[in-house]
C-alpha cells in the first residue's frame, strides 16, 4: 500500500474527528422557519435544473474560450419540459445526486460509504469520467476510497464529485463540519485531491448560503475548508483575488484564469487539449459566476456558462448555490417560467421528482440538525452553527508532469509493445463488438518484463473501463510497455489510441 493511500484510508477518521470538534465549538444558533428552510432547500434544487438546462446547448462546445456576448442562449416558457423529454441524460446533474438521496432515504444517516458506491456502480444510466472508472473499480472489487483514489482512477482530479455534491450541502444548513464527514463517504468514490475539493468546496457553499446573503463571503468562507497548500485551493484563491483587482471585468479574470490554471494533468482526454474537465477550474468558473453575478440570479447563471468548458453543470452549481441563498420565492418569475411544469416529472432514472426532492432534502436537513444538537419543533429550527474547517490535505498526480501525447492507432489483435522514457503512462482504448453482444475481451500488461495485471475490457457501455490501462510512480528511467490479447477467441476488438507519458519534471518549451 503506497503512503498516498494509507493516508487517503485515514481520512475518514480525520474527518469525524473534525466534525467533533466544529461540534464543541458552536459559536451561535441561527433560527429558521420550517417555512424559510424549506423554501431555501427548493431554491436550491430548483437553481441547479435551471441552470443545467440553460447551459445544456453549450456543455463542452467552447473549450479554451469563452462564450462571448453576441452569442443568445435561449430561454422561453416549455423550454424546460421541452428539454426534460428530448434530453433527459443533460439531467446527470441531478439524477446522480438523487441516486445517493434515495440510498440516504433507505439506509438512513448511517448509509455507509460502500452503500453509495454500490448504488452508483450498479445504477442502469451511463457515467462518464472518474464517476465511470469508479463504477468499474466498484463492479470489480475496489471499494472506496480506493475506487477514486489517482493511484486507481486516472480522473481523480476531474469534476465529477463537484457536481454531485448538491444534496450535501442542501442537508447540512449551517453546518459545513457535517457536510465534510458526508463528503469524505461519498466523494471518496469518485474522486481523490483536487477532484475531491470540488465537491467539498461546493457543498460548503451550500451549507453556508443557508446563514448568509453576502455572496463573496459565503466563497471566502467555504474556501476554508480546503489546505491552502492544494492546486484547488490557489486557483480558487487567484480567482477571488483577481476579482478584487478587476470587480467589474469578468472576462479579464477569465483569461487570468485561463493563462495560469488551465492544463490538466490526469484526464488522458483533457492532457494537451483544449478540453478540460478539471474540477479546479471548472469550479473557477462556479465562482466567477457567483462573484460577478453579484446575487443576481440571471447574470451568475449566464457568466457561469459564458466561461466554457463544463457550462452545464458550472452554471448549475453556481445556480443552485445562489438559488439556495435566495430560496425558491426570491428565484425571479422570468428563470421559473415551466418549472412548475416539470416539479411532478420523475427524473429518467430515477422515481423521484423535483417535488420528491425538496421533500427528500427537507427531511434529511431535520435530521441532520437534531442529530447535531439543534432543535426542531412545528414551526422552527434552530441550526447548530458550525465554524469552516480545513480538511486533510491530499494531492493526486503529485510530482507527475505529463510530456508527451503518443498517438497508437493501432487494433490489438494479439500484442503490442512500446518505449518510453519516464514515471508513469495512461492510455486511452475502444472496444467494440461487431456482432452486438456484450464482449469482454482481457489484455495482460506487462512492464519492463513484469505482469503487472489482466484488465478486463467490457464492450457494455454502462461497465465499460474508461481509461483502459495506466501505471505511475514508476521508477524514472527507459520502460518498455507490452499488451498482450489473453482472450482473442472471445470476440470484440480493441482499438488502442494514444498513451499519456509522464515525466518527473515538466517539458521544457523551445522558443
């Protein structure tokens, strides 16, 4: 067992111990109406589905740039409802946060971290990114937090965690000490490091947006939670810190965001492209909406999904957070046109509803509360405040600098072998099956002369392996790389694309 690792096993422990404390340092009680709590809870899950759908058009189409202003993105009465039956798979979004609410729902506070992992792993609708490489780790005998662990999930840094952390926060009113327990049992799966800090970042948010109405505050504040020595915790910093220099010039902290936090390291796909899945910046582009936007639910939405890249899911976020902030009465009539509509309509995947969702949420956040020492009664609530405070540091990919895309094209029919000099390798594979059936076809892998295992390749979407094969913390050095077809007689091709190589120490560039 590496010591990354042994510490990411820990962290939960860590976690628990933290929350216990947040808990004996109460510094104040904050009253809500069951009224107020749950119109906040509804302007939460209501300003995430607006703003997915509003940004849904635009989901990875501008990459490395931003939406400028002549272009429209529309907006009309049935756009929802519209979307909700023609594009039901824009709502991952929501249907994978609501898969864990309904565990929450049938196992209660308790539900164990293997609890959501099962449930996500064994979910009928396609995922993508470390979401996907942790149903398969899960489907295979890895079990949290090692399915997201970077050591087994080359996307551990990706956004994944980031927008399925919602219903967290949601349930956590003013107790962001809750939340990150909550966030260790989930995120955990999916995610390690930076990807992990999205998540815990955004349901800090939420959880704040509960005792707040000051936007910069609530970003300021939840970006304790994340060590100030992490990537995560910088980018978000810079971003905060150039919009004090710039306050009225998004688009200038964009392109300062851009020049400095824009390269991925993990995400095969996303190394040396324009596309970036990164949950950094990614969240970058939350804040930037949230601090531009300046409480005005149309403008955050809008810069949100203006600065590209994941311009669904950002403007989701940072929609729902707002929303939350505003409640579900303050979300202006024009952003609510058709949701009313679509509030009975059971999200594909699911058998919960918007409406089932404000509930669902309501009655956690109860809970949560009372079992953190608050007090509910007929009318009221009265949320135990908890204080911000920083989770354990974990960084994936440290030390691993990506220095070269090596294009493969190449079918495996029975090996193939290549060089390079470096510390580690991903590479990207197909499968298909020309005969429709499902096919799992192994491939041995070897390197430097040592099996090191037999990776099964499912040709089924949903159990698919999204990075085929990948190895770091390699001794640096010359390695040789061979992959060897186990089972040619089962069918199904192998397609292999290109290998990501790292280096210890970046590429230098020549001028």
């Amino acid at each position: 067992m590496t010591r990354s690792l042994a510490r990411a096993l820990v962290l939960g422990t860590t976690l628990t111990a933290l929350a216990g404390a947040a808990d004996a340092q109460q510094a104040r009680t904050v009253r809500l109406s069951r009224a107020e709590l749950q119109d906040k809870i509804r302007g939460g899950w209501a300003g995430q589905t607006i703003g997915v759908t509003f940004g849904g058009p635009t989901e990875f189409r501008y990459n490395g740039t931003m939406i400028n202003d002549h272009i429209p993105i529309r907006w009309y009465d049935g756009y929802l409802k519209e979307t909700y039956e023609k594009s039901p798979g824009l709502y991952d979004d929501l249907y994978v946060d609501l898969t864990f609410v309904d565990v929450l729902e049938k196992k209660g506070l308790d539900a164990s971290a293997s609890d959501f992992a099962h449930a996500l792993a064994n979910a009928g609708y396609m995922l993508w990114h470390a979401n996907q490489i942790a149903r398969y780790n899960v489907l295979n005998g890895i079990e949290p937090p090692a399915s997201g662990h970077w050591l087994n999930n080359p996307e551990a840094d990706a956004i994944d965690f980031q927008i399925e952390a919602d219903f967290i926060g949601l349930m956590s009113p003013g107790m962001p000490g809750a939340a990150a327990v909550m966030a260790d049992r989930v995120g955990h799966i999916m995610n390690h490091g930076d990807g992990w800090y999205g998540g815990v970042f955004v349901a800090t948010m939420y959880s704040l947006a509960f005792t707040s109405s000051d936007v910069g505050h609530v970003v300021r504040e939840a970006l304790k939670a994340i060590p100030a020595q992490s990537t995560f915790h910088q980018t978000i910093a810079d971003v905060v810190r150039w919009h004090a220099q710039y306050p009225d010039d998004w688009k200038r902290t964009w392109f300062e965001i851009q020049k400095k936090w824009s390269d991925d390291v993990g995400t095969p796909r996303a190394v040396f492209d324009p596309f970036n899945i990164d949950a950094k910046l990614n969240s970058a582009y939350v804040v930037l909406g949230l601090l531009y936007g300046k409480g005005d639910f149309g403008r955050t939405v809008s810069i949100a999904t203006r600065a590209g890249q994941d311009s669904d899911c950002n403007p989701s976020s940072a929609a729902g957070i707002l929303g939350t902030m505003l409640g579900y009465s303050k979300i202006p009539a024009y952003w609510k046109q058709g949701l009313a509509e679509v509030e009975p309509i059971d999200f594909k995947y699911t058998t919960i509803s918007l409406n089932d969702a404000y509930d669902l949420s309501f009655k956690h956040a109860l809970a949560l509360v009372r079992r953190n020492g608050g007090r509910v009664t007929e009318t009221h609530v009265e949320v135990p405040v908890q204080p911000v405070r920083a989770v354990k540091l974990e960084q994936s990919f440290a030390g691993h600098h990506p220095v070269e895309k090596r294009s493969l094209r190449t079918e495996l029919k029975d090996e193939y072998a290549f060089d390079f000099e470096g510390i580690g390798f991903a590479i990207n594979a197909s499968v298909r099956s020309a005969d429709g059936k499902d096919r799992v076809p192994q491939v041995e892998v070897h390197v430097d002369g040592k099996h090191v295992e037999t990776v099964k390749l499912p040709s089924n979407e949903t159990a698919r392996r999204f990075v085929a094969f990948w190895r770091y913390q390699l001794p640096d050095g010359k390695h040789t790389v061979r992959l060897k077809l186990a089972n040619p007689a089962e069918g199904g091709s192998v397609s292999l694309d290109y290998a990501i190589l790292y280096d210890d120490q970046p590429s230098r560039p020549r001028y």
